[in-house]
C-alpha cells in the first residue's frame, strides 16, 4: 500500500504554506523559506443567500472595495490613474514613465479600498464569508468564475460595458474572454493565467546539461534516465500529475482539452485509444524507476528535495525558488513530435460581487485594470506577478513579463501561442476535483472513465 499526494494536493499544501486566503493589509508578504510540512484540512464556509443590494446607491462619494494581489498603495496608485485618464490630466504620460510624485497629488473623487489576497484571488466561499460578515467586497480576481455563476453571486458586465472601449478593442485574448463568456454574458474579465510546467532541481542536472525547454516524450525519458544513473534520487516525483494535461503527446491533434474531457463526451472509443497510450507512458516511468510517489517508508521527494524533476504550476515558482537552494529550472510539458507548445492554463479574472452596491463603477474600473495598457504597465512597474501571463495582446506589457529574471524566458515561449491555449476548468469544478482524486489515487491497472471523470455517459 502506498499513498500519493498529487499536484491537486500540493497546489493546496503550497497555497496553505505561502499565501492566506486573505489578508487584511496594505502589505505584500514576502516569500519564505517551506515550513514543516502539515497537511491541513480543507474547509468550507457556509454559504448562505445574500439579499440583493440597490446598484448605484446615491452617496456623496463612490467608494469600492478590491480584492487583488496587489499592495493597498499599488491600487492607489492606479486609482488615481483612472482619475487623471478619465479627466484628460495625464497628458503624454504613459504607465512606464509617469512619476509617482505626479499621482501623490491627485485626489479621486472616488475611494477605493483595497484587501490583499493571494495570486490567485479569492475563492466565492471567501466573498461568502466576507459578506455574511459586513464587509461587501465588490470587485475581485478569482479562478472561479464558474463557481461564482454557479451559485449567484457575480453579476453579468454586458449591460455596464456594453460601449466600454476597452473591451471593444481587441487587446484581450479571445480565448480567454470565451472561457469567462456563458450564455452570451460576460461574467469576468481575464486578467492574468498561470501555466502548467515541469520544475527541475538544479542540484540533479545530469552531465550532457539540461532538458531544452520544448522536447517531446522519448527525450523525457532520455533525460530522466541520465538523472537517475547520475544520482540517487527519484528522477520524476508523480507521473501521474502529467496525465491531465499532455494527451495532445498522443493524439492526433495538437490540441487536446484537459484530460481529454471534451473528446470523451463526443468520440468516448477514440479517446479511449489515446488515454491508453498516454498511460502506457506514463506507467512505463513507474516500471523503468523513472518515477515515483509518497511511500509510507519517506518523504516526499519533492520537498525533501530528492526529485529531479515535478509538475507545478507556474504560480508556484517563486515558492519554489525560495526553497531550492541551489536553484531550480523550468521547462514545458512533454509535446508531440513537430506540434505545437500549447498553454495548459488557469485564468483568474476580475469580476463584480452581486452585493456590490456600486456595480457600474466597479465594472468599469475592472476594465480600467484588466485592459488599460498603462493601467498594466503601472502594475508591472509596481508590483510584477512573477509566474503569470497577462491576459492582453499588447507588447508593452509583455516586455515587462518577459524581462523577468525568473519567469521571462518560460514566458517568451507561450506569447505567441496564448490564443490557442487549453483552459483547465476551475478548480472548485466537480469534474476537475474528480480527475485530480483519480490520480491522486491511481496505481496503474485499467483506465476507469466513469470514475476518473466522476460522470456516466
């Protein structure tokens, strides 16, 4: 018997270790190093139906509250640079070069309040939470815009940007505003997205150097192989973790959804050809000691730094470097021979709470925020997300991502290919959390659909 801990459980565990739900401060916190490792409990706050609340309410000054990554000061900032845009004040600066002893002098007519969450926002239990609480957040990022429709709590934007320039003017990816698009509603605007990658421990970097950042699936097991003859440790913790996201590796397209969930419901007897494949691979890393899990008998190999390699994703990794010593890299999933590197994402979009008592404005300041180009580079400038991919086309934000000391080269190989990127569903979605436990759980033998993807058809 031998129990495993998946990406699914080690995105919870780093979530837990580095980052709060919330946290109520003007403050980033700095990255530490990994405390001892305790897997904590997961817990959901009861949710309880919250009374709609008049939009517009008549009050001397607008006042929103925001819940980002972003310091109190930073949203400042960019408050005051909404003011100075929207009263022809900000003349020919632009987010790069305007000082900010320009925006210490401009006082809004407006207030914007600002509560510091984690990269990857808010979860609707926490705005649940919050409103059952008193204090009604009314504009916040989150990864689960589905969740939220789900359960009523976001309002659609149609109605409050319907003649918004920026939405009408194409600098967001159209991919991304189709995922946060239901039924003709817009329901988010995409703001950034984390990517699924492979990490490697620079401490086991075989002889012949490290993996190119695009290789296909006989070099993994070329490389993971030097690993293993080179040093005593497990070459890659959890091959299973790659199960949902590398089917395009043996289909015959490439582009395939996450763990090939849309191919099934259309095509279940092709799909199944292509999974088996897929786990014969995977399978055979087990069988060559290419790969392994968590084992009664030790630790984690991953961190007590005794892998060579890991699935993570790329909201993770300044975590990760703060508890690699000697330092890690970064490389792309394996693909199939010629195609393409395509994105396996998370998107977090801002959306509007339905108990917002100011839903215009807070609509139209997330526009301001998600698609302004120098409301983006002020970001940037201020307070750079490392480990995430802007949601719009425009290059001057991208040159900030990819000068990233850390992130920018992984960056530089999905610009171009973000519109024809694969969304992972939200992770509060029932069908994700089931593919996750499966292999979380899996120890080889025959491939269950039913119970990997938690439907029948």
């Amino acid at each position: 018997m031998h129990y495993r801990y998946g990406l699914k459980s080690i995105s919870l565990i780093l979530a837990a270790m580095f980052t709060a739900s919330m946290f109520f401060t003007a403050c980033k916190k700095d990255d530490d190093d990994f405390p001892d490792m305790e897997y904590p409990e997961e817990t959901t706050a009861e949710s309880t139906d919250d009374q709609s609340v008049p939009q517009n309410q008549e009050s001397d000054i607008i006042s929103i509250t925001v819940a980002s990554p972003y310091s109190s000061e930073t949203i400042e900032y960019l408050a005051k640079l909404y003011y100075c845009k929207e009263n022809d004040l900000f003349g020919e600066n632009t987010g790069d070069t305007v000082s900010l002893s320009f925006l210490d002098g401009i006082s809004p007519d407006f207030i914007v309040n600002s509560i510091v969450t984690s990269g990857e926002g808010l979860s609707q239990d926490n705005i649940i939470e919050m409103n059952n609480n008193g204090g009604v957040i009314d504009l916040f990022l989150t990864g689960h815009v589905d969740d939220s429709i789900q359960r009523d709590k976001i309002v659609p934007l149609n109605e409050y940007l319907s003649s918004n320039s920026l939405i009408a003017s194409g600098k967001v990816y159209m991919s991304e505003m189709d995922k946060d698009t239901h039924n003709g509603l817009l329901y988010g605007i995409p703001f950034y997205s984390s990517v699924q990658l492979m990490i490697g421990n620079s401490d086991f970097i075989p002889d012949s150097g490290k993996i190119p950042f695009r290789y296909n699936t006989a070099k993994l097991i070329e490389y993971l192989t030097e690993i293993k003859n080179g040093y005593n440790c497990t070459p890659l913790y959890s091959g299973y973790d790659l199960m949902p996201y590398i089917c395009s590796s043996f289909s015959d397209v490439d582009r395939c959804s996450f763990m090939l969930m849309d191919e099934y419901r259309v095509d279940p007897e092709g799909t199944m050809e292509v999974i088996g494949s897929e786990l014969s691979f995977v399978n055979s890393l087990y069988g060559s000691r290419l790969s392994g899990d968590l084992t009664v008998s030790g630790s984690n190999p991953v961190f007590s730094r005794d892998a060579g390699m890991w699935v993570s994703s790329s909201s993770e990794i300044s975590s990760w470097e703060a508890y690699y010593p000697s330092g890690i890299y970064f490389v792309g999933l394996p693909v199939a021979d010629n195609a393409r590197m395509i994105p396996i994402v998370n998107l977090y979009s801002l959306c509007v709470n339905k108990a917002s008592p100011n839903q215009k404005f807070a609509s139209e300041f997330a526009a301001f925020m998600a698609l302004d180009t120098d409301a983006r580079t002020l970001l940037e400038r201020l307070e750079p997300m490392t480990g995430f991919l802007p949601s719009v086309k425009n290059q001057e934000v991208w040159n900030h991502v990819l000068a990233d000391e850390l992130f920018g080269q992984v960056a530089n190989n999905y610009y171009q290919n973000m519109e024809d990127a694969v969304y992972c569903p939200d992770v509060s979605d029932s069908t994700y959390s089931s593919v996750i436990g499966y292999f979380d759980t899996y120890e080889g033998g025959e491939f269950d659909p039913e119970a990997c993807y938690g439907y029948t058809r």
